[in-house]
C-alpha cells in the first residue's frame, strides 16, 4: 500500500463491545501535523489503518454502565485511549495506560499496534466513556475544541508549567508547522510578557505576528547566533538544527522544551552547555485525557482560540485530498457544523 494514498472505506460499523463503551460519530476532525506527515508519506507509515485523532462529535450510543453521557451528548475524544482506573491513569499520566497496548490512540494503529479507527470515519467507539470523553462546552463551535483531542492541549501543556513557575516570563517560540502557532497563543493566554516567534515560513511568520508574537523570519540554523536569553524556550521545529539553537537561546536556569518526537535513536545534545548554565531540557508525550480540561477551562473563558490556527474549512467528504493541503491547519466539517 503507497504510503501516501488516502481512500474511503466501507468496514464493518463500530458497535458496543463493552458497557463501558460509546459510540461517537466525529462532526469537526481538524489535522493534526502528525497526520500531514502521514499524508504526505514523510512518516512512512505502512497502511492500510485508519486515519484522524482530533475529534468532536455526539454521542450517538452508549453501553449500560456508562453514566456520565447519553446520545446527544457533544463530546470531545481524546486522542490516547486511557481507563482512568489503573495507577498510572489516576497520576494523570493517561498518556502510559497499563489497561490498554502502550500508546494506544485513534488514528495511528503503527505506533500502538492496535487499530480504534480513525476520527475520520462515520462512528468511533470509544472505551471507558465515562472517563474519556470530555463534554464540549455549550455555545462554542465543535470547529473550536476538535483540536483539543490532542495538539491544542500538547501545546498548552508544553508551556503552562512553566509559565506558572515563571509568571510573565518571555518565551521564545521556534516553529514549524501548526503546533508552534498553538504554542504561541498559549503563552500569550497565559500571560508571557513577551513572545518572540522563529520560523521561515511567510504564512506562519503572518498569523504569529497576528496572534501578538514578535516575529524572525529566518531558518533555524544550530550555528545561529542565539535569539536571546530566554526562560522559557520550546522546540516546535523538531530538528537536530533547530534544538541546539533552542538549548543555546535558553537562559541560565531556564526551561528547553522539545515537542515532536521524531528523535534518532542517540539525537546530540549540548549537555556541557547546559551543564554550565543549568538547562532543563523537557520532552514527552502529552497525557490528553488528563491535561485536556485544564486547556479547555481557557477556551470557554475565553483566554485561548486554538481556531484562529486554522486556515482551512473542509468538508469531511473531501478529506483525503484536503488533508494534503500544506496550509497550517485544516479542520474537516460535516455539513451545517460550525
Ligand atoms: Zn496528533
Ligand atoms: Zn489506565
């Protein structure tokens, strides 16, 4: 199979396997740059699996224990499949679920083995409803929250820890593709003083300085001279180049985090750099189940609009050539949904 040919597919319907399950059928799917990658062939993912891990939609059905939700319900799926029972889940760290394979998510049976379907599809089913889904707020567009499934809430949680450590601190934003622009808005809802933006793409360069960033239009090079000195520095562009310009923009004491993970297996870091100055350098998985209502409690309040990142409307039935578009974000509509 290409590894860049998307198709449509009838397969058997999801049903309720267990009572803890439900059905949700996805209205507002938004890419996530994960999947441009898979779309494009340049994560060279072996298919055929189904695609799409930032969903909301309605509950359609649910299993005979499950009491938080009911059809009709709009929901938001987090992306990582998570019980909410076993230890790891109850530390928040839903990301690590021992009652399910490591990594089990929607949309990306080649890195956990185990294929839940994909969100761009009629029906998913949904395992431990009660704890997974997450209620969308009402008043707000699905459009809005999709996101939240996963990329939004990765970027609010790479920088809201440190922000809360440093109030007002500056933060250097290296971009690349949509997640650095969610990485942006987060800090300036968090209350950073100050956000400086790097990346070599016009468009992003454009809706950072629109979203309130203090822009550089240059590549991020490891040879550059540094950006600055700055608490808090993240790594959205996840190359080799672009972390030790990160690590050596950091400043003494302060935070490098890296998002991506798209690593060598022994990636090269300046640790005697930041051994001199005392550089904390951050990576991991986001645990969306868990970190999810925090990011949403922004949104509703009105702080943070992960849907000023999208530059495309698409409609669901489009998908497979939309989701090849390389505008910044694409959300993926089912009809009359906002
Ligand atoms: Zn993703
Ligand atoms: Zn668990």
């Amino acid at each position: 199979m290409r590894p860049n040919l998307l198709e449509w597919w009838d397969v058997p319907e999801p049903r309720l396997r267990d009572d803890r399950d439900a059905i949700v059928a996805p209205l507002a799917v938004t890419r996530c740059d994960l999947d441009l990658s898979i779309a494009t062939g340049v994560a060279g993912f072996e298919g055929p699996f189904a695609i799409g891990h930032e969903a909301a939609g309605i509950v359609t059905a649910v299993g005979d224990s499950v009491r938080t939700f009911a059809p009709g319900d709009e929901v938001i799926v987090p992306f990582q499949i998570s019980c909410g029972q076993c230890d790891r889940c109850r530390r928040g760290h839903t990301n690590a679920c021992t009652s399910v394979p490591f990594r089990s998510s929607y949309g990306l049976k080649p890195v956990c083995g185990v294929e839940f379907g994909g969100a761009l599809s009629d029906l998913l089913r949904v395992p431990f409803a009660d704890h997974m889904l997450v209620r969308h707020p009402n008043g707000h567009p699905l459009s809005q929250t999709a996101s939240l499934a996963d990329a939004a809430t990765d970027a609010y949680s790479a920088i809201q820890p440190w922000l809360q450590r440093e109030p007002g601190g500056s933060v250097l934003v290296i971009g690349g593709l949509s997640l650095g622009l969610l990485i942006v808005q987060a800090a300036l809802a968090l209350g950073a003083r100050r956000v400086v933006y790097l990346d070599d793409d016009a468009a992003r360069c454009g809706l950072a300085k629109a979203l309130g960033a203090e822009v550089h239009e240059a590549r991020p090079r490891a040879d550059m001279t540094p950006i600055g000195a700055f608490p808090i520095v993240v790594d959205a562009a996840g190359t080799t180049a672009s972390l030790h310009l990160a690590v050596r923009s950091t400043g003494p004491s302060g935070v490098c985090q890296r998002m991506y993970g798209g690593f060598s297996e022994t990636t090269p870091v300046l640790l005697r750099h930041m051994y001199g100055i005392g550089v904390t350098l951050r990576v991991g998985r986001v645990h969306a189940r868990a970190e999810l209502p925090a990011c949403l409690d922004h949104v509703v309040s009105g702080h943070l609009h992960p849907e000023r990142v999208l530059t495309r409307r698409a409609r669901f039935e489009d998908a497979h050539e939309a989701i090849k578009d390389p505008t910044i974000k694409v959300v993926f509509l089912r009809d009359g949904i906002e």
